[in-house]
C-alpha cells in the first residue's frame, strides 16, 4: 500500500473514530466466507458498520482522534476489525446472537462513552448497557412516581374527608 494510500486511510478512520460514541474492537480471523458474510448482513440490518483494519493504522486513527484509547492499544494484536454503532450495546447483542452458531467474533475490547472494557469477559456488562432513550424513560418513571403516590394520597384523603363531613352532617344536633 502507498503512503498516500495509507495516510489517507487513517484519515478516514480518524474522522470515523471522532464521531464514534461506541466503538468494539473484535477478532473475526479464521471464519469462512459464509460465516463472515452472514455477519456483514447482521450488522448491516442493525446498523453496526464492521471494518477489518491493520492494528498499526487503527492506533494511528486512534491517537489522531483526540480521545483517550489508550488502554485499547494492548488489544491491537493478531486479526482486528472494529464494529461502530450509534447505541451502546447493540453490537454486544449482535455478538452475542452471532455466537449461538459461531464461536468468533471474540471481543478483544470496546469504548462505550468515554469508558474502555478489556476482554470477551466484558460481552455481558456492555449488554446491559441502556440507551439514552431508556435512560431518559426511566428517570421519567423515578420521578412520575412521587408525584402519582401524592396525587393518590390526596384523592383518598379528600373521600374520606368528604365522608367524615357528610357522617356528622346526618347526625342529629
């Protein structure tokens, strides 16, 4: 490859890597054409875009996007290739439901805002990560609920109320 080549890869890569919020690093060597093929369709239909890149131009990338991988650059060995994604744990579930019939792709490592995880043993944490939407309704749900209980007391107490003035109004005098 050229130098121009190269240089312009990195750039790519490096503008690809600024927008990322989340990005996995995974190894997918030794799959046959099917098996990768039937992964490409996967993150195509989930919208999680899969590049195999060399790990010199990926750390290249990396330094040149002003974020902090630097714990990643240990995981740049052997085969890589990177999944980026608009959610969090999407591609940690698409891992997931590929290696019901695979046994790779092997996670090596990911960012997840602002946040580095190291190792396959991290596949269940990232998938228990919640969108922001999610994230959003449940603080929705946390504070709806006060406000419902309060609502409810004071229904509830204006019944009784309404019933205690209506008992001594039937009272004789």
């Amino acid at each position: 490859m050229k130098r121009e080549d190269k240089s312009q890869l990195i750039a790519n890569l490096t503008e690809e890597l600024k927008a990322a919020k989340y990005l996995y690093i995974t190894d997918i060597s030794d799959m046959n054409v099917e098996k990768t093929s039937k992964l490409r369709r996967l993150c195509f239909k989930r919208d999680v875009k899969l590049v195999v890149v060399k790990n010199a131009l990926l750390q290249k990338a990396m330094e040149k996007s002003g974020k902090d991988f630097g714990t990643l650059y240990d995981v740049l060995k052997g085969h890589t290739s990177i999944m980026i994604a608009d959610q969090g744990s999407t591609p940690a579930k698409l891992i997931k439901d590929f290696r019901k019939t695979s046994d790779k792709p092997i996670l090596k490592g990911a960012y997840v805002e602002e946040m580095t995880f190291i190792g396959d043993s991290q596949l269940d944490a990232l998938m228990a990560i919640k969108t922001k939407n999610e994230l959003i309704a449940d603080v929705i749900a946390l504070l709806n609920s006060p406000a419902k209980n309060v609502i409810s007391a004071l229904q509830s107490g204006g019944q009784k109320l309404s019933g205690v003035l209506k008992t001594l109004s039937e009272r004789p005098a």
